[in-house]
DNA sequence: GCCAACGTTGGC
DNA sequence: GCCAACGTTGGC
C-alpha cells in the first residue's frame, strides 16, 4: 500500500465535483516527477485530494481506480494518468497552514515542492493526518 | 495581483 | 550540454 497527495485547483476540479461524478480521470499533468509518481501508483493506493490556490487544505481521501494510461490530452504522448474515485470527505479538513506548524510534517513534497501536483506521502505522514483531520478509513 | 520557485525551451 | 529567457504554479 503506498499513499499520495494530489493537487487540484477547486475552481477547476474540486473534491465535490469528484464526489458528484464517482471517479475521473487525472488528465492535464505535464510535469515528468508528477507523472512518475502516477506511473507508481498500484490499484487501491490511496490518495490525500488537496484544493490549491483556493482552500488550501485536504478534503478528502480517493482511491486509485485505474493504472497509469496515456493522457489522451497530451499530443506529445509523452505524460498518462491514473484513475481516481472518492472514498471520503475529512470531517476536519487539514490545512496547508496546519501542515507548515507542524514539524512532523515538515517534510512532506506539499511543503518542500510546493509546485509538484502528484507528490508520494509517506504512511508515518498519512497517519498525522488522519488522525488531525479525523478520517476513520474502513 | 505580486513574486519566488522552478520547470522548459531553444540558441549557441 | 550549458544556460539565459521565458512560462507556470501556487502561496501570500
């Protein structure tokens, strides 16, 4: 089991329009670390689902629905994508602020690679969360 | 709206 | 293969 974090401007796909369509499709990724890290994920991995630029905090937690394909946005074909489907809303959203105070959290790509949009969360890093913002997952 | 960080492009 | 110029991301 691996985890992840992904980034998405609310305004152009938000965490209640994934809800709304029961999964899509990670498309308009050009960015060769960010692609990597999709063509790593397995089926079930699963993935903290951020709103950049408006929000600034994890909303929910998705699960990795379909393995890394060729974005069919992308002419060059040189970038894919994966699959998403929601699993659950955080009842306590965390926000990026709360991320940056904490020195656990200090680490993670989110704060130290604030440009990359697909970044791997390690399971120490997914558990603070969870528990910060009070996911119970299964 | 600004700007720092950083990835990409293209001339040499 | 280097690096300046340029474009984009994303927090503030």
């Amino acid at each position: 089991m691996k985890y992840w974090l992904m980034k998405s401007e609310p305004f152009k796909y938000s965490w209640e329009q994934l809800i709304k369509d029961g999964w899509t499709h990670w498309d308009g990724v050009r960015n060769y670390q960010a692609s990597n890290n999709m063509k790593a994920m397995s089926i079930g991995d699963l993935v903290f689902f951020y709103h950049s630029n408006k929000g600034l905090d994890i909303v929910g937690v998705a699960e990795v629905s379909k393995l890394y394909y060729p974005d069919h946005t992308d002419k060059s074909g040189r970038f894919g994508m994966v699959n998403i489907k929601p699993i659950k809303p955080f009842p306590s959203p965390v926000s990026l602020k709360y991320i940056k105070a904490e020195k656990k959290l200090a680490d993670m790509a989110l704060v130290k690679q604030s440009r990359l949009s697909v970044s791997p969360v390690t399971e120490k890093e997914w558990k603070i969360i969870c528990k910060i913002g009070k996911i119970k997952l299964k």
